[in-house]
C-alpha cells in the first residue's frame, strides 16, 4: 500500500466534515423531510465528487499533522462547515419571520398551515412562502453555487489557520442583519397595506361608533391581502433568491 494512502483517506474525510456540517444546516438539503440515510448518500457523494479538487491543497497539511493536529482539523472542519450552513439558514429563517409577520398582518395569522422545514405548524401563507423558496433554491441552481462556495472555502478559509471564532461570529452577525434586512425589504408591501389598512379602519371606528367596522371590513382586508399576494409573491420570492445567490457567490 503505498504511503499516502493514510494521508488520503484522512483528507478525504476532513472534505466529508466540512461538507457534511454545512449541509446538515444549510436550507433543502437539511430538510426534516429528507430522510437521515438520504442526506448521508448525498453527503458522501458530494465528497467523492469534490474530494480530487480539495484533497491535493490538503495532503501537506495533513502530512505535517500529529495525531492532536489531525483531531483539531477535524474539529476546524466541522466547525468551518457549521458556520457556512448556519449563514444560509439564518436567511430562510430571517423570510420565514417575516412571512410569518406578513401573515399576521393581512389577517391570515390565525389559520395554521402544514410545516414544510419545522415541526411546528405555521401559517399557511408562510407554508406556501417557505416550500416555495425551498423548491426555488433547487430550481435556480443555487445548490451548485453552495458546492461552489464550499470549494472556494478552501482558499478563504484554510483548515491549517484554525478556527476564528472571533471573526466568525462577526460574520454571523453581519449576515443576520443582512438577512433581516432583505425579508424585511421584500416584506415591505406587506408592512405599508397593514398600517394603511388599521389606521383606515380606525378613523372609520371613530367616525361611525355604533357599527362594527372592524368585523364589517375584515372581510375586504383579506380579500386585499390575497390581491397583494397574488401580484407579488413572484417578485417576492425572486428577490429573496437573488439576495441569497449573491451571498453564495460573493459571502
């Protein structure tokens, strides 16, 4: 057997850590409704398949490396992989807050719908909301931009200079801001209808005391707030894509 088998195999599986940890947490792949046995195949694929790209920049490193180096760049690996999958997860659960809130304040808060990622029900617009960006992530090819962004890793964040925890966490930070920020911005809409809407109704409410507005109008809110869904959610989604792909291809 010849001598950098060892070294081969201990690279390949440094690969496996950091691809492994970030698509335990990164959206679509991390799915409750992928089965466990499933996201270890695909795993273990994207290994295979990236492993002759990444492996060679690992085998000095992991030459030079004791028997305590090798268990920390394991625990760099994995670490690196975390941090990649928690980013992309914190924008799928910045939209999910906001669509949740949008929800609510179109009047459709109360009606739970089926859980596409949690286990927890949510309401049916933010369902449709989240399978839908969920589907986009795959349909836009977003993926390969995620298996992209993790061959790239390897230059910006080599497993022989550690793991920074500082500067992490503020890259975390930074990227929850910005994440908020974009849902917050294509839930905006949303926002401008439900405070134009309430201060309408409650001019109204004072005008006229002796009818109850708010049960008389409900009706029309929602029937507006499907109008607005209905007009924008393709924008709304398009835009949360397209903030989310420029993270991947420049986070």
């Amino acid at each position: 057997m010849s001598l950098l088998a060892p070294d081969l195999i201990l690279s390949t599986f440094l690969v496996f850590c950091r691809i492994g940890a970030c698509l335990m947490l990164m959206p679509g792949f991390s799915s409750l409704r992928v089965p466990p046995q499933v996201r270890l195949f695909i795993v273990f694929g994207i290994t295979l398949a990236l492993s002759p790209v990444v492996v060679p920049g690992l085998l000095p490193t992991v030459g030079a490396a004791s028997q305590a180096g090798i268990l920390s760049l394991i625990v760099t690996e994995t670490l690196i992989g975390a941090q990649i999958g928690i980013i992309g997860r914190i924008f799928y659960l910045a939209l999910q807050t906001l669509a949740h809130a949008s929800a609510m304040l179109i009047g459709f808060g109360a009606m739970p719908g089926a859980p596409i990622d949690e286990i927890e029900p949510i309401p049916a617009l933010g369902s449709l909301v989240m399978m839908s960006a969920t589907a986009l992530f795959f349909i836009a090819n977003l993926h390969w931009e995620v298996f992209r962004g993790l061959v790239v890793s390897y230059d910006t964040l080599p497993p022989a200079a550690g793991f920074d925890a500082r500067t992490s966490l503020v890259a975390v930070s930074d990227r929850i801001g910005e994440a908020f920020l974009l849902a917050l911005r294509i839930s905006a809409p949303f926002v401008i209808f439900a405070f134009l809407a309430n201060f309408a109704i409650g001019v109204m409410n004072k005008l006229a005391q002796q009818i109850p507005i708010y049960f008389v109008a409900m009706p029309a809110v929602l029937m507006a707030g499907l109008f607005i869904v209905y007009f924008l959610v393709g924008e709304y989604l398009a835009l949360f894509a397209a903030g989310f792909a420029d993270w991947l291809r420049t986070g």
